[in-house]
C-alpha cells in the first residue's frame, strides 16, 4: 500500500485547513473594512465643527478586540490540529514502511521455502527413478530372485525326498500280486487287431506343418511381448524376454524339437526356456505331452519341479510317473518310462540337465529332446 491509497488523506485535510485559515482571515479583514472610514479617504473637516465622540462603526472596541482574539484562538487551535495531523501522517508512512517490508521478508522466506521443497521432491524423484532402473535392471538380470534361489536350495532336497515316497507309495497300491491257479484249457484263438494308438512325430521344420509353425510363433510372440501372470495352468506365467525367444524359435524351427541348447548360465533361465516350449507343446498336444527331466542329484531334481511349477502355475500333484511331468536321476529309468508312454500314444519331451556330462544315446530314439549344453569355459560340474 502507497502513501496515496492510505485512508487518511492528509494532502486534502491541509488544504481544508487552509482554506479556514484563509476564510478567518478575510473575515476579519471585512470586519475591519466595514468600520466607518475604515477603507475610505479622509474628507478635510470643516472649521468650527463639533465632532461627537459616537461608538466606532457602532461597533465597541472591547467587542472588536474579544473578536479578535477568538479568531487567534481557532487560528492557534487549528495550528494544533495541522500539526497533529502531520505527526499521524508520519507514523502512518512509517508503520506502513515497517508493514511492506514485513511482507516482503514473508514473501521471500516463502519463496525459499517453495524452491527448498521443489529441490527436495526432485531429489526423490531422481532416487525413485534410479531406483526403479536398478529393479527392472535386476528383474532382466535374475529370473526369481537372490531370495527364490536360496529358497530352492534349502527346501528342495526335502520336497524331492517327500514327493520321490509319495510316488512309491502310489505305485505301490498300484501293484497287482499274481494268484496261482490251476491250468485251465486253452481257449480257442480268435484274431483279434489290436489298435495301437500312434506317437504324433512332429516336424516343425517342415514346411508341411506350417500351421504349427505360425501357431508356435504366434505363442512365443504373446509370452515376449504380453505375458499373462495369472494364466491357466501349463501356460507360462513368467517375463520373456527376447534371448529366450531366440532360443525357444531355435529349437523348434532349426532343430526340429531334437536338439541341444547352450545353457543361459543358470539353472532358473534354462528352466524358463524349458517352460516355455512345454507351454507351446500343451497348447498343441494337450494331455499327450508329457515332461521327462533328467537330473544327477535330487537337489537339481528340486530346483526342477520348484522352477516348473513357478512358471507354469502348475503344483506338486502335477508330478507323478503317471501326470504331467515327472523327475528322474536315472537315464534308464526314464528311457524305461518314455517307451511305454510311446507305445501308449503319448509324446514325451526328454529334458537333460546341463550337469549331465554323458549323455546316454537311447534318450536321443524319442520324438522331442532338450539338452542344456555347459559352458565349456565354465568349471565341471563333477567337482560340485
């Protein structure tokens, strides 16, 4: 607020002010003039005339002179009054003075304080920004996690022990004790045609199945570019990224489902690679496909089931000699298990760790299989 927007305008108080000063003077100068030859030339005054003392303009002297001292009086009175008035003028401008500059010291702390919290957020926001970096960094780095891995080492030497009795406990209430009879007479023979349901062979390579082939490109282009986290069971439920997708295309299309891959480094990224192709092989065979992994230790064993059932969303009643998916330490058994599956018309997938040094050449006879190649700069796995 200026001098001139304060609400006691003193500028025009002065000026009434004088104008009164002004008006009391002129009054008492028409008094004064009024008086008989107050204002007028003197006549010469003939001889011999007789003057009578009569009251000046009729007007007494004392009167005149209390008169005037009223006036002096309001004169002295307003005097006062100006100079109060001036005095208060002053300590207005000065406490005004003192009143803008307040608001300017608050104006400026409050800016201060404005730009020290927009220093402050932008600080958060580069931390939550790097941050944010670092985490998707170390999602694309790692599959599940520092914490999942420990996890799977501590629990799954337990897991594969209590699943491994179940199974034998299953199979053995399966077993079927044979009963000793007498010899009957043979019956006669009559020809019967057994129907053996046949083993699909696929053959991705060729471009007689080119409808599989766009189907299977299809699928990994979804699992890379819109994974679905909460999918239906045996559909892969985990990030893809475009190296998986590489290796996954290249099994199916340059070698045909038969072949080796070198491994990602990690037990968890070879088994994403190999959730990935039993997810495509559901969607194409359904029920028939069946998963055979081939292990030397029954830790791997159980980082095996925990990795499929992460990334299927499958759980442990999805493992069995007779289900889905099935876990082996012995290459004969599972060649064992794998001929009778064919001979009943299913299409069993052999998946062979990458700890597996020697491979034994009848898991190579089946229709599909995965071999995780080591690295041949890594250190072997026999000094494990």
């Amino acid at each position: 607020m200026t001098p001139n927007e304060f609400p006691l305008d003193t500028a025009k108080t002065e000026e009434s002010l004088g104008i009164q000063e002004a008006s009391m003077r002129s009054l008492i100068d028409q008094e004064v003039t009024a008086l008989p030859g107050g204002n007028e030339t003197a006549e010469p005054v003939p001889e011999n005339t007789v003057i009578a003392k009569v009251p000046f303009g009729g007007v007494a002297p004392v009167d005149l002179e209390q008169r005037i001292a009223e006036l002096q009086r309001q004169e002295k009175a307003l005097q006062q009054n100006i100079a109060q008035l001036q005095a208060a003028k002053s300590e207005l401008q000065g406490q005004m003075t003192a009143t803008q500059a307040a608001i300017a010291s608050l104006l400026q702390e409050g800016l201060k304080e404005l730009e020290q919290r927009k220093r402050d957020l932008q600080i958060t926001v580069e931390q939550l920004e790097r941050r944010q970096e670092r985490i998707r960094a170390e999602m694309r780095t790692t599959f599940a996690g520092t914490s999942q891995d420990l996890a799977i080492r501590v629990q799954s030497f337990k897991e594969y022990l209590v699943g491994s009795l179940q199974d034998l406990a299953l199979a053995a209430d399966q077993l079927e004790l044979t009963k000793f009879k007498e010899p009957e007479k043979p019956p006669v023979p009559i020809a019967v045609v057994a129907v053996t349901p046949q083993t699909p062979t696929p053959k991705f390579a060729d471009e007689s199945f080119q409808g599989q082939t766009k189907k299977i490109r299809s699928l990994i282009d979804q699992y890379r570019s819109r994974p679905d986290y909460y999918g239906a069971p045996w559909q892969l439920r985990r990030t893809f990224e475009p190296i998986h997708a590489e290796r996954v295309s290249n099994w199916f299309f340059t070698q045909g489902g038969r072949g080796a891959l070198r491994t990602m480094g990690s037990r968890l990224q070879n088994i994403l690679i190999t959730s990935a192709i039993v997810s495509v092989l559901q969607e194409l065979y359904g029920d028939r496909q069946t998963t055979l992994v081939l292990a030397d230790s029954p830790e791997r064993l159980g980082e095996w089931r925990r990795g499929l059932q992460d990334c299927l969303g499958i759980t442990r009643s999805d493992f069995g000699p007779d289900r889905g998916a099935a876990l082996f330490e012995d290459a004969f058994v599972l060649s064992q298990k794998a001929d009778r599956m064919v001979k009943d018309g299913l299409l069993p997938l052999v998946v062979i760790d990458e700890t597996e040094e020697q491979i034994d050449l009848t898991l190579l006879q089946y229709p599909l299989w995965l071999a995780f190649a080591p690295n041949p700069q890594a250190p072997s796995y026999s000094n494990y």
